[in-house]
C-alpha cells in the first residue's frame, strides 16, 4: 500500500494514495497521523491496507484527487533519522575530495550519522540557505521506515519480523563547504547538515514486487537538475550494506522505535555512465580526470528533481521537486 500525510499540524494528516499516485482517500478513522499508525501497526495495517484495497477497486465514496503539492513529508517530524554510507564507492570518492584517507573498516562496519529529525522537508518544499557559498548539494537517496527494533537485533532478525514498514525517496541536503570544519572538530554533522526532504508517498516493500529483495531496491533512481538529467545510478547496484544491514547497526546499542528513518546514503555505482546522485561525486570525478571540477554546486533559484520508476515506467513514490531558495531571515 501506499501512504502519505497531508500538510496540517505538525505530523500531517494520514491518507491512503492509489497505486497509480492519482486519488486517495483520508485515513483518519484507522489513525489521526502516520506515527500513531505505525505506534499500532498491527491493529492499524491491516486496515489500511484494506482502505487501499477498497481505493483500488474504487469502492470508496471519499476518494479525492491526489496532488503531491499539498503533502508534507510523510512524516514530517520522526523521533529519530539516521542516515548511513551504504555506497562506500561513493564515500571514497568524497572522502578523497577532501583529502582524507578511508579506513578499510568502512567496507565491513556501516558508517551513519543521526540527522535532525524534528522539521523534515515536504517534497515540494523550498529548500532555504542563507548563503551560496556554504556549498549547497543535493543527496539523492532510498530510506526505510521501521517498526520497533530491540537493541541487539542482527539482520536476519530484522528481515524475519519484517521490521522494515516502509519505503520512501530522500534529498538529503548537504553544505559541503561547512563538512570538512565541523568534522575536523571531531564531534561530526551538524550545521552542514540542512533539513531533509522526503518523498510525498512511502510504500510498503510489497509494492516494489521483484524491485524489492528483502534489502535493497533494484531499480534506478533519477535526478534531474534545471530539467536536465543528473544520474540515474541503480539503488540495488553496488549497495556495500543493505537496510537489514544498516538496521542493524543502528541497533547494536539502543532500541529503535516505530517510526524511525533509515537512509541509505547517496546512491552510487561503479558504472559512471549512470551519472551520479550528488555533485560531490561528480566534482571528484572531475578532479581526478581534469585536475580540477567543473560543475558548481546549486545557486539560488535552481530546482532538483528525485523520482524513482516502476518496470513500466510508472512513478513509485511521487517526486520530490524542490526549489533552491536564500533564507532573508
């Protein structure tokens, strides 16, 4: 099924989309918002799942045209984001932009950071920075919503009680010119790391079919910048540590409770026909072919547009379309 959360109040307004992202129906008779659903996912699942069956076959009597620009993220505030390297291809290539070296315990041991999670980004929200020169980038990324997960649960324990509830599309925004001062103070992310946005519908595994391999999502995932294509690197591709994997980690010494974010870092392959996800990447590239990058990073007025496909060219999640904007406050 598909859900996602109308603007209003500070966690949305839960509704159940339509496979085809064209009409849904509210659902707030099952839960008020997204979080209480997944707070009783057992009692409230079952029956959205029911309301999208009934949305399928058009047995509802409220359904309403469906129009991302009305949806906040579908949650739009999270107890908890965290957000991994599962790529670390891509990870070396960033690291060696900024001229530090990578450990090989990045190819055995998931590195993630927690991001805020407390004003997450709607898909077609502005994204506000107050300068151009902070470096402004986009990430683009695959997340999962988990159910409760207790501490020191292993990946296969997280594949066999199905904690992965959800699936969604990410920009995790990144100031690349304020990363290499705040890590080298050693205490990680903070100021570079800007409000996330989210996809404006998250899906349950089932409705990726083959896409889905308990893990990973094998499909690619596109960006656009300015209307032009940017990448569209394969997500199950080159993907060092899968969700399970990931999921995991996280988990090695807290509890993690329903409603929590996972990222899966920027999506990048190896095969660099696919374009890139982040212009870090492509900067590093072309550093390493022409001594020195080429492409800028994102001026104000530019637009950024993430959509992951079906097999049949179908959008899954909706597009997250957002537009570069100065912050005057």
């Amino acid at each position: 099924m598909k859900l996602a959360s109308l603007r209003g109040g500070r966690d949305g307004r839960l509704i159940v989309v339509d496979d085809a992202l064209q009409q849904y129906v509210p659902a707030g008779g099952v839960a008020p918002t997204l979080q209480d659903a997944l707070d009783d996912w057992a009692r409230c699942g079952p029956r959205l799942h029911d309301l999208y069956v009934a949305l399928e076959a058009h047995q509802t009597k409220d359904a309403q045209p469906f129009d991302p620009r009305e949806c906040a993220a579908p949650l739009p505030r999270a107890y908890h984001w965290v957000d991994g390297s599962a790529y670390v291809n891509h990870v070396e290539l960033v690291r060696r932009a900024r001229g530090a070296e990578m450990p090989p315990s990045f190819w055995t041991d998931p590195l993630v950071y927690q991001g805020g999670s407390d004003d997450l980004l709607g898909p077609t929200d502005d994204a506000m920075f107050g300068s151009e020169d902070w470096g402004i980038d986009l990430e683009a990324e695959v997340a999962v919503v988990v159910g409760d997960v207790p501490m020191g649960s292993t990946p296969d324990d997280v594949r066999r009680r199905g904690d992965i509830r959800l699936v969604m599309l990410v920009n995790d925004w990144s100031l690349r010119n304020l990363i290499p001062g705040e890590l080298a103070k050693g205490f990680g992310f903070y100021q570079s790391k800007p409000a996330t946005a989210f996809s404006p519908v998250a899906v349950t595994p089932d409705e990726l079919g083959d896409a889905w391999d308990g893990g990973r999502v094998r499909l690619p995932l596109h960006s656009w910048i300015n209307g032009e294509t940017f990448g569209s690197p394969d997500a199950g591709v080159d993907m060092t540590f899968d969700f399970p994997t990931l999921v995991a980690h996280c988990a090695k010494t807290r509890n993690l409770r329903a409603g929590t974010i996972v990222g899966s870092g920027t999506v990048s392959n190896y095969d660099r026909s696919k374009g890139s996800s982040c212009l870090a990447e492509r900067r590093t590239l072309e550093q390493i072919e022409h001594g020195a990058p080429r492409t800028p990073f994102l001026k104000f007025g530019d637009t950024v547009r993430i959509e992951m496909l079906d097999a049949r060219g179908r959008s899954i999640f909706g597009a997250i379309e957002q537009r570069v904007v100065k912050n005057y406050l």
